[in-house]
C-alpha cells in the first residue's frame, strides 16, 4: 500500500540524446570527397616529379663527355623544346632503359677496363678503293645486325669512305630534338668502336639536322647549329665508348641544315643524319696541315711570313710551263 505522501508526485521519464544538428542529413560523404581529391593530388605530385626526373636524366647524358666529366658548356642556351615538340624535331623515341643496377655496375666496370684499351700490334690502313670497299661491307653487315640497313648508306670518294646513317620514318637515330641517341644507334656506335681501333685511318664526324627552325631566332638561343654539333659530339663519345682510339678522330663538325641530301622537303629524314669521312692517309695529312702550323716559313717583311711550297710539287709545275713555251707567269715589268 502507498503512503500518503507517495501519491502526490508522479512518475518522471528522463529522456536522453542531442537533438537534431544541420550536418546530420550530410552523413559523411563529403570524407570520402576528401580523400578522392587527396589521392588525385599525391598522383598529380607523382607525375611531376617523374616527368622532372626524367628531364634531368636526358640533360645528364646531353652534358656527359667522352671521359664521364660534365662541362657547363650550353648552360643558357639548352633546348627549349624539352618537354613539347620544337624547331628541328624527329619523331618522339622512348627514353634509352638504364636496366638494372647489376646491369648499371656490369657496364660501369667494363667502363673502367675501356679507359686505358690496349693497342693492337698492327694497325690497317684503308687506302686503296679494295680496301674501303671491304670496311664498307663490313659496316653495312653491323648495320644489318641491329636493324638499321635502311639507315646507313656507304660511298667510296677520292678523300675515303663516307658512311652517312641517318633517320627514316620508322627509326631515327637520336630521341626527339636532342643528342641522346636512340638504343639502336647506341648499340651499333659501340660495335663499330673495335672495328675503328683496329684502322690507322682518321676520321671527320659531322652532324646535320633537317631546315626545320626554332621557334628563338636569337643569336644566343638553343639552334639547328647547335644541336649538330651536340649530336656529332654525342656520336663520338659512343665510338670511343666502344673502345676506338681517340686519335682516330681529326675533326668533329656541327653543319646544321647546310648541306641537305633532300633539298625539296624541309623535314626529310634523310637530313638528319651523322656522316663519318673515313679519310685516306693523304686527305688525313692535307687537312692537318690545313688547320696547323705551316711549315717551312720565310720571312717577307717584318712580322709577315709566308710557307714555302713544295719543292716536288714546284719543279713538276715548272715542268708542265716550260713545255707550253714561255711562261705565263713572266715578269710583268719585262718589255712586251
């Protein structure tokens, strides 16, 4: 039974919870926007960074010489084209794979054995039209081993063999518009370099692009001469990579687009091309001398001197004048 003083308070319900909040009817679909834009964010970083790596590897191998040192030359004037298609251009080739890190060291110690290679005990001489004949062959074959026949051409001239490799339009020689070469033209550059050691031949390395220009005409800006020139050199370091001598190469030339081999289509591949003039022993000499100090010199007033001719040479053309009669080359003070 309840007591009196129970009936006079009723039963009390307590009722917990927050009420209703603006955010309720969200749930939480704006954490997983979130988390979408943070991921297409970090993929975007991602490829960024990927894309500046891989510039920074084209660069590097552009800026490498022959011996593994850098240089600064170029700095300023480096291609704008890199990363969109400019000026002289080939068809765009996938980067040269760099392989594993055992591949990596394999090579850098074969690097190391190549710094100091060792002479042979005799050398060839490719003089005579038989004997480029037969370099030429053997060229062509190495060609033929990566591919490339389509690309390199041979012609027997009166100053050696001039062996032309240069693009099509399935392959070209060098990654678009720059003088890293392709896989391809890497790999035959270094099979060549033994071949070369064994000559006693020197040689001109010359560099062509197509007439295709840049979009900075500038004096200083990055251009078709530039680029050649960066390409013959980039030719010659994979040469001497390959083992050949250095003293086999006498010039190294950058000809932009000065000398075409098609000359009605501004971009033709066949332009665009790396020439090796294997020059006979005689060619050789005459373009050393061309650029060297002359020889028997005389005085003809004071601070001018001139070179003596050769005496051979001098007495042959004297020859050659005194069996026309008088001499054209006569006194011009004399009585006529």
């Amino acid at each position: 039974m309840l007591k009196p003083h129970d009936k006079a308070h009723d039963q009390t319900i307590v009722k917990r919870g927050g009420g209703k909040h603006k955010h309720d009817d969200h749930g939480g679909a704006w954490k997983v926007a979130f988390a979408d834009f943070c991921l297409a964010l970090m993929c975007l970083f991602l490829v960024l960074w990927l894309m500046a790596a891989r510039n920074t590897e084209s660069l590097e191998q552009i800026l490498t010489e022959a011996d593994g040192a850098k240089t600064d030359q170029g700095k300023g004037v480096m291609p704008e084209q890199v990363g969109g298609p400019r000026g002289s251009l080939i068809d765009r080739f996938p980067m040269p794979h760099t392989g594993s890190s055992e591949t990596e060291g394999k090579q850098k110690a074969q690097a190391e054995q190549t710094d100091t290679p060792t002479e042979p005990s005799s050398k060839v001489r490719y003089d005579s039209p038989e004997d480029l004949a037969a370099l030429s062959k053997a060229l062509t074959k190495m060609s033929a081993d990566y591919g490339l026949t389509s690309n390199l051409e041979a012609v027997i001239t009166p100053y050696g063999l001039r062996v032309m490799m240069h693009d099509t339009d399935r392959q070209g020689m060098f990654v678009r518009g720059s003088a890293v070469p392709t896989d391809k033209f890497r790999a035959l550059l270094r099979k060549m370099g033994p071949l070369f050691r064994e000559m006693e031949n020197q040689m001109l390395i010359v560099g062509h692009t197509d007439s295709l220009q840049y979009a900075d005409t500038s004096y200083a800006a990055f251009s078709n001469w530039t680029l050649s020139a960066n390409r013959a050199m980039s030719a010659r370091a994979q040469l001497l990579a390959g083992t050949m001598n250095p003293e086999s190469v006498l010039q190294v030339v950058g000809m932009a687009d000065r000398a075409p081999l098609d000359t009605k289509r501004a971009d033709a591949g066949v332009n665009r091309r790396i020439e090796l003039l294997i020059l006979t022993t005689a060619q050789a000499k005459t373009i050393a001398a061309m650029f060297g100090v002359p020889e028997n010199s005389t005085a003809l007033i004071h601070d001018v001197d001139t070179a003596l001719p050769d005496a051979t040479l001098l007495q042959k053309l004297r020859s050659q004048l005194s069996g026309q009669g008088e001499s054209p080359l006569r006194d011009p003070r004399r009585n006529k």
